[in-house]
C-alpha cells in the first residue's frame, strides 16, 4: 500500500518497539453502552426464569433437574464446538452471555407464545391443527426466526466486533445452543413422564448422539449470511436480503430435520446418515475454510503494520500464524502465569488491530475503526513491553 495512500497504517516513527505514544490505558466502556448492555442481559434473564417456571409447572422442580443434568451432555459437546470455532478472534463473554441467554430465553418464550396463541385461535374456530404441520412448518418459521433475531440484534448493536461468517457462526451457534438445551429438557421430561426410562433413552439417542449440532447448523445460516453481509460490505437493503436468505435457509433445514425425526428409530437413523451427516460435513468444511481465511486476513493486515514500522517480521508470523500463537503459548506456560497472561493479551490486540484495518479499508464505521486502531497500537506496545519484562 502506497504511503501516500489515506487509509495506510500511521507510520512508526521509532521502529517497531515505538516509545512516542502516551502510556496505554485500557478504556472504560461508555455509560450508554453498558445500560444497554445491563438492560438486554436482565430482560434475557427475565425471559429465562419465565422459561423454568414453565419447566417446573410441567415437569416439576425434580424433573426439570434431572433432565437438566442429561441435556448438559449435548450442551457441553455444542459448547465445546462452539469454543473451538471461536479460537481465532475470541468474542466478547458478554456478548456471547447474551445470545446464550436469548437463545435459552427469549427464544423459548416466543415459541411457546406463538404455539399457545395458535392453540387458543384454533380451539375458538374449531380447527385442530395437524401434528405433521406444526413440526414441520409452525415450529421451524417461529423458532428460527425467534433464533435469527437474536443473531441480528447482536450483528447491529456489537459491529467492532461481528467481523465475518465465523463470527455470525459462534453467535448464531451460541443462541441455538441455548435454545436446544431448554428445549431438550422439555422433550427428556415428557419421553420420561410418558414411556418411562425407555422413552427418555431413545429421545437421548434421537436429539443428543445423532443430532446434537442440529439447531447449530439451522441457525448458523442466519449468522453466515450476517456475516458475508459484513464481508463483502453490502447495503442496507442487501443486508436485508442475505438476512432473508439466511432466515430461509435455516428454515428450511429445520423442516427437513423435523420431518426426518417423524420417522421411526430405522427411518431416523437413515436420515441422518444420508441427510443430516453430509449438510453437517459440508458445514464443518465451510467453517474451517472461513477459519482459515480469517487467519490469511489477519496476516496480510498484521503485515500492513509491519511495512509501517509496528511490528518485526518475526512478531507477525509469532501473531498471524497458527503455528506461531502456539509456538508463543508453550514459551509463555515455560515462563509462568505473568507470560501466559501477556502473551494471550498481545494476541488478543493484534488481532483486534488487524480487523480494526479491515473495517477502515472496507469503510465500515471507518472513523470508529481509527479511533480503535489509534488504540489498540498503543494496547500492541504495551503487550509487548509486558511480554519482554515477562
């Protein structure tokens, strides 16, 4: 990039251990912005001790623990999933409380709302609805578009930080793992109230071990789609779109899952082998090219900075590399807690750094971008003067 170019990195005027910035002091948050934030997590909370007193009218304070201890096993295994995709460019533990909360809370709460409200309406009028059209239309459309949402709200209030489809995926993924968790508690409860052990192991089998990423992909269309929107940097009206298209997609393999499980313990089983298991490979395909796409973005940026004086050529392949964060982690856990501790947190702002010139290039929020760039260069000199005293 030329350095007459306006949207080059500022140049280092001492090298790549510069001593001219003023000391870096770690921002508070804005006044405005942490309301809002204590306001979304209480009424996610709120929505959420709503959905366990529902649980507990219906399966008891008894049946909502025990089956809540069973359906900890896919949530731990969704989790799991979930941290490993996010490894990259970790995102905000608030954020991601949120959407578990929203996926777990509100999420539930529309969905039962929206059944009980069709319910009411058609008991009035005299029309029964049909099992095979509530599974497979009702619940899909509302329990994704609840879902989808949660990703959109996220996607339009945390913009410094929803970067890409991998970070519509970790949000999207966190939401359906909320979701997913309350909601197999309320389908254990019910297979044990009704058929005993016998009906809650095979309910195990159908929604923990064959189909424990289900909601995760459904929903991580919505969080792709966000995210290609901020990628490829789209209008309003084509963020809207891809939005839809996302909604669509999600949609439409939720039907296709709910229609599957219709079908008897052979007929599932079938399913899943030749319908559920391909769209899962291709999604985890899909994910480790966006990770390593992120990671090639994170480079070539870091790599910006170096041509500016920022950084050594060494720093950006320890910073921008896989195998040099791991290489940086095993010589900080030699040293002790102190060098784990810089060494995460010189990861962490570079890579902050690095989609903060993403954002200026692309022109998303380009002034707020310079603002977190002009601070995070001075987070980077610090981390590294804490790593050296390490």
């Amino acid at each position: 990039m030329p350095a007459t170019d306006p949207l080059a990195p500022p140049a280092s005027t001492t090298g790549p251990i510069p001593t001219a910035l003023p000391a870096y002091a770690r921002p508070r948050a804005p006044v405005g912005s942490l309301v809002a934030v204590v306001v979304g997590i209480c009424a996610a909370a709120m929505a959420v001790m709503w959905v366990v007193s529902y649980l507990v009218t219906v399966l008891g304070v008894v049946g909502v623990a025990v089956n809540g201890l069973v359906a900890l096993v896919p949530l731990v295994a969704v989790l799991a999933v979930v941290r490993w995709v996010d490894r990259w460019e970790p995102e905000p533990f608030i954020a991601r409380a949120f959407a578990f909360l929203w996926g777990a809370g509100v999420s539930i709460f529309a969905a039962l709302v929206v059944d009980q409200t069709l319910n009411e309406y058609g008991n009035r009028i005299g029309v029964t609805r049909d099992q095979l059209f509530t599974i497979t239309v009702q619940s899909p459309i509302v329990e994704e578009i609840a879902k989808g949402v949660g990703v959109l709200i996220i996607f339009l209030l945390a913009q410094r930080t929803f970067d890409g489809p991998v970070d519509g995926v970790v949000y999207a993924a966190t939401i359906a793992a909320g979701f997913a968790f309350v909601e197999n508690i309320q389908y254990f409860g019910l297979a044990l109230v009704g058929g005993g052990e016998a009906d809650l192991a095979y309910t195990f089998y159908v929604r923990g071990i064959l189909s424990p990423f289900a909601h995760l992909v459904f929903t991580s269309c919505t969080g792709i789609a966000l995210g290609i929107a901020v990628r490829t940097r789209r209008s309003r009206l084509g963020t809207a779109a891809l939005f839809a298209a996302g909604l669509v997609a999600a949609i439409l393999l939720h039907a296709g899952f709910n229609l599957g499980s219709a079908f008897d313990e052979s007929g599932a089983f079938f399913f899943y082998l030749i319908v559920e298991l391909p769209i899962f490979a291709v999604f985890t395909v899909f994910v480790l090219f966006a990770r390593r796409r992120d990671a090639a973005l994170t480079y070539e940026n870091l790599s910006l900075y170096a041509r500016a004086g920022w950084f050594t050529a060494a720093e950006v392949d320890m910073l921008g590399t896989v195998a040099g964060r791991r290489q940086a982690r095993r010589w900080a856990k030699r040293r002790g807690g102190a060098a784990r501790k810089a060494v995460r947190r010189f990861i962490r702002d570079a890579t902050a750094l690095a989609y903060a010139r993403r954002r200026i290039v692309t022109g998303r929020g380009r002034e707020r971008a310079r603002q977190d760039e002009r601070r995070l260069l001075r987070a980077v000199t610090a981390d590294r003067e804490a790593v050296l005293r390490s």
